[in-house]
C-alpha cells in the first residue's frame, strides 16, 4: 500500500485535521519549536534540531497517543507531518 492509497478523507472515527494537529503538536514538543513554526508539509528531517532519535521520539509517542504500531518500512517513508498523520489514519482503519 502506498502513502497515498493510506490517506483517505474517510473510513475511521478520527479526524484528519485532528490527527494532524496532534502530529504537529508532538513534533514541535520534542523539537522544542513553536507549533506554529512547523507546516503539514515541513520535510522532518529539516527542522531545526530534527535528528533520527528525536523524530523516531514523535513517532513512538504518537503510536502511544493513538494505540497504533507502525511497521519499520512505514515509518521510513514518512517525510512530513501529513505523511505521519495519513499513517495513524490507515493503521486506525485497518485495526478498526
């Protein structure tokens, strides 16, 4: 399943813009940004103190926040925050 076959507008409770927001918020957390300093479309590895620990930290939180667990590939794949939140989506849909 590609990234863009997992990020459909429908077929689980969670909302998007919800999911994408938490993203955002966890992001900017373990980052030490603003949440406002970080676009849905921010590439990750780019942002200012980004490093692979620090950002598997947002995913391993983010899999807590939402009961959900993301293959290893799946995780390598994701480049920005939409892509995180379009993850959490399609792992919520097909457990759900």
């Amino acid at each position: 399943m590609t990234m863009s076959q997992q990020i459909g507008p429908q077929a689980s409770s969670l909302q998007e813009s919800a999911v994408l927001h938490e993203v955002l918020a966890q992001t900017a957390k373990e980052l030490g940004l603003g949440i406002d300093e970080i676009a849905e479309d921010s590439v990750l590895k780019q942002l200012p103190g980004a490093d692979s620990v620090r950002l598997l930290r947002v995913v391993a939180q983010i899999e807590r926040v939402y009961d959900v667990e993301f293959e290893d590939e799946d995780i390598f794949d994701v480049g920005t925050p939409r892509q995180l939140a379009g993850l959490v989506l399609a792992q919520a849909r097909t457990e759900g």
